[in-house]
C-alpha cells in the first residue's frame, strides 16, 4: 500500500482549485485548473497525500463501484511513491481515456471507498486525472502499434466513449477500422454534449491523433442508414459495432411544448459546442438576456445552467419534479451503494435558482406563439408512487427561453431496423445478447444504444467488452481484456 498510516495523517479531501466564478464565467475554458506535479510542487505535494490515503484494501469496494475494473489501490500507491510512467500503464490497462473519466464520470468509485465509511473519501477522480495529464505531459502516452493485421474489417458507428473504446482496442488487436459519425467531426456525446469548460476539445483531438497513428480510420460526415444503408455497411465489413449512444430526448407531454422558444437541451448545448469550435450556427439558440427555465435537475440540466450562465442569462431556474436529495447518505443507501445526494457542481457554485418538488403542467404562450411563461404545481407522490401535481397548486414562471432537459429514452432505431430486422427490446434499445450481438449476425451494440441511457464509464467498459466479443467472432478466440462487470443493480452489503 501507499502510506500505511495516511488515512489517519491527512483526514481530509484536498482537490485542485476551481477558477474564480467571475472570471470563469467570462470564457469557455475548464473550471478547474489541472495543473501537473511537474507545473506545481505544491499540487505534487497535494496529490502525494491524497493518495497515501488509501488503505489498499484487502477487499477494494472502489473495484465494485466502477464499471471498468479499474485498478485504484495499486495506481494510488505508485502516484504515492512518485512513479508516474508505472501509474499511467496501470490506469490504461483498463481505461482506454482517463483524462475524459477524471472530469466527467460521477465517481461512483468514490461512493465504494471504504474510507468513506468514517471518513471522506479518497480523492480517486482527481488522482485519475492527474495521471492522465502528467503522463501526456511527460510523453508516456505513445501510439500502440498492432505487431500483425488480421486481414479483417470492422466498422464501428458512433464515436463516443464506447465507439471509440471499442475502436481503439480492436485496432491494437490487429483488425483494419473505420469510425463512421454522421456529425462533422469525432467525438460523439464528447464532442457535442458536453461542454468546453467541463471538457475542452483540444482533449478529443489528442486521443483522435493518437488512435490515427495507431492505424484507425474516421469517417466524420456519414450517416450511417441515409449515406451508406445499414446493410450495405455490413457486406463491406466483415463485423459491425454499434455504438449510437442514446439521443432520443425524453419528450414534455404537456400543452404549449410546441411553443417557440422550447427546445431539447441538447440542441442548445449542440450549437454553443460548435461556436466555441469556431463553427458559425445561424439562428443560434442563446439565453442572453433572457429568463431561461431549464426542466430537469441532471447533468444535462447543469450543463445548460452554465452555457446560459456565460452566455448572459438575465436569469435561470431549474426545476426537478422530485423532492431535494438529502445532504449526508440515507439509511436505505448503505455503503458501498452510490448514493443519491444533493450534489452542487460547479455550474450551481455560478449562479441560478433550483427549485424541487415542481411539475409542469404547461407553457404559456403571446400572440406570437412565443413562450412567455412556465405554469408549474407542487409534486404530489401518490402511494403506488406515481408523481403527480396538485391542483390548485399552480403558478407561472417567466420564461423566455425553455429547454427541455429529462433525459434520453434510447437509441434512433427506424432504419436499422427497417434495413436489417434488428431487434430491439421493449425499451426501444437495441436488443443483445450476453456477448453484445444484435439478431443480425456480425453485428453488435455497445454503450447507450444497447443499455440505454448510462455514464461515460459504462460507455467505456462496454465498448472494451464489445470490442473483445468483436474479436472473438473475427478470430475464434480473443485475448482482449474483459472489464468485470459488476451488477447494473445496487450492490447491498
């Protein structure tokens, strides 16, 4: 282990500081300031104690929270020790894109630290990244070359995390493959999604040239069922992955939805990405100036705070339609379980109001069919659950610009369905097996397309799995590593 007496040395979680909210709020650039050990004795020094806090576990719960496997205590004691080209090789033996994992994944690793139990948790995310950052920095990061070709062809369809995962590991095992995005330019949920000062690009573009020197190739600008049909796709390749993500917005069944100025959050979020990238978007949707009501208290809700934010909002409100999570972990979320929290991101740190226990029963509309107004009720829970509002209860908001921001409710399936006779499951996901093949033989799914809705570290393992049951299928056999799969549900002590 690192430091056998650490966790009682330093009792608390130190984490690198955030940009003042005034200056940050000015550009596009992250929040925090990731500094190397290299840049910055001080933060070296921070990162040597927080990881001589971990215990090394004879039964390392941080395992089970995360869905990649990643191997935390040994990486925690070599950070410790200041052997950093060792810590990089160790992170990358199971997460092919740590630098994206240690700013946008929630950490549920953290929610698993059996120091947590007593005390705060070990700071594994931001160590995570640390590692990243330093081994770029300091040039351990090299393109792995596959010794042999297969001979073999794989088309992989979508490049997010899972699309990209499952490519790079199925490059390195020798086969020729080609990423198809039907966007202009890689990086999938990444690219699009989430924002510049959550993720900056230029982190995209480093691993893109990265898998370019190791042999794969992309294909920005296809659509893969209108450019080149799902069946033709898969008589030019010898295997097929899927990895679409899951962008179908969950719709807001209510009356004045269609009203002018309601939008899905992703569209916005999409447009402001393409601006900072010195794209030029006509009839750009903006908040400037504008009261902004955001419906959805998620990530996605709080990546739309801070584009309106910095954007110049004259205000904005989210609102959740459930009651505020409590502060300190319930009784029915026993550790090692992740639990719901109240969770302040940095976005929330910036400005706005949230507001719980709120249903929307519609939008209010002018003459110009332009939305004015939000109408919303108190949430009622009924005893089998159901949340409802309460008449009577109801008011309006002001709002300018609305954006919708409840989620996704699977993949787009109409012409690969149409074209192939996939299957999908009752959900609208593609359905698959154990080994990730669709109905369609010599295709497979990986990611949110398959399993719906998820984090960035599912999307990852999940594109690794993919990739090795890929090869094995091209092969007889693989010897790509398998993530361990932990249960989807809640582990119980």
């Amino acid at each position: 282990m690192a430091d056998p007496r650490g966790f009682l040395k330093v009792r608390d979680r130190e984490l690198p500081p955030s940009r003042p909210v005034p200056v940050r709020l000015m550009d596009w650039r992250e929040v925090t300031e990731h500094r190397t050990a290299a840049e910055s004795a001080e933060h070296g020094a921070m990162l040597h104690a927080q990881a001589g806090r971990c215990m090394d576990c004879g039964i390392p719960f941080c395992h089970q929270g995360c869905p990649l496997g990643n191997l935390i205590p040994d990486w925690n004691d070599l950070v410790w020790k200041d052997q950093w080209a060792e810590a990089s090789d160790r992170l990358h033996q199971t997460n092919n894109f740590p630098e994206f994992t240690g700013r946008i994944c929630p950490a549920p690793c953290e929610s698993s630290c059996v120091l947590g139990i007593s005390q705060p948790p070990v700071t594994i995310k931001n160590i995570e990244v640390a590692i990243a950052d330093e081994a770029f920095a300091r040039g351990y990061v090299t393109p792995q070359v596959p010794h042999f070709l297969t001979g073999s062809t794989v088309a992989v369809v979508g490049s997010g995390p899972a699309g990209l995962a499952a490519a790079q590991q199925l490059t390195r095992a020798g086969h020729t493959v080609a990423v198809f995005e039907r966007d202009a330019r890689i990086g999938g949920l990444l690219r699009y999604g989430v924002p510049d000062f959550k993720l900056e690009k230029e982190l995209i573009d480093r691993r893109v040239a990265q898998m370019k020197e190791e042999g794969t190739r992309f294909r920005p600008g296809v659509e893969i069922g209108k450019d080149i049909t799902w069946k033709e796709l898969r008589t030019r390749y010898d295997a097929v992955l899927v990895a679409t993500g899951a962008p179908v917005p969950r719709r807001l069944p209510v009356p004045g939805a269609d009203l002018e100025g309601v939008h899905p959050a992703m569209e916005f979020l999409h447009q402001q990405n393409d601006v900072v990238a010195g794209v030029e978007v006509p009839d750009q949707i903006v908040a400037t100036g504008k009261h902004v009501v955001i419906i959805g208290g998620g990530d996605t809700g709080s990546d739309c705070l801070g584009t309106s934010l910095r954007q110049g909002a004259a205000s904005v409100t989210t609102l959740a339609i459930g009651v505020q999570p409590p502060l300190e972990r319930p009784e029915n979320q026993p550790w090692p379980t992740d639990p719901l929290l109240f969770e302040v991101s940095s976005s929330h740190e910036e400005g706005g109001e949230r507001s719980y226990l709120a249903s929307t029963v519609g939008l209010v509309g002018d003459e110009q069919g332009r939305v004015t107004a939000l109408r919303v009720a108190t949430t009622e829970y009924l005893p089998d659950g159901r949340r409802v509002p309460t008449p009577g209860t109801e008011r309006d908001i002001p709002a300018d610009l609305v954006l919708i921001a409840m989620g996704f409710t699977g993949p787009e399936t109409e012409e690969l369905v149409e074209q192939t006779g996939a299957d999908v499951t009752g959900r609208g996901a593609i359905a698959r097996g154990e080994d990730y093949a669709t109905s369609v033989p010599g295709v497979f799914v990986a990611g949110d397309a398959g399993r719906g809705q998820s984090l960035i570290v599912w999307a990852i393992a999940e594109g690794r799995a993919a990739a090795a049951s890929v090869d094995a299928y091209l092969r007889g056999s693989t010897e790509l590593p398998v993530p361990v799969r932990p249960s989807d549900r809640a582990m119980r002590p």
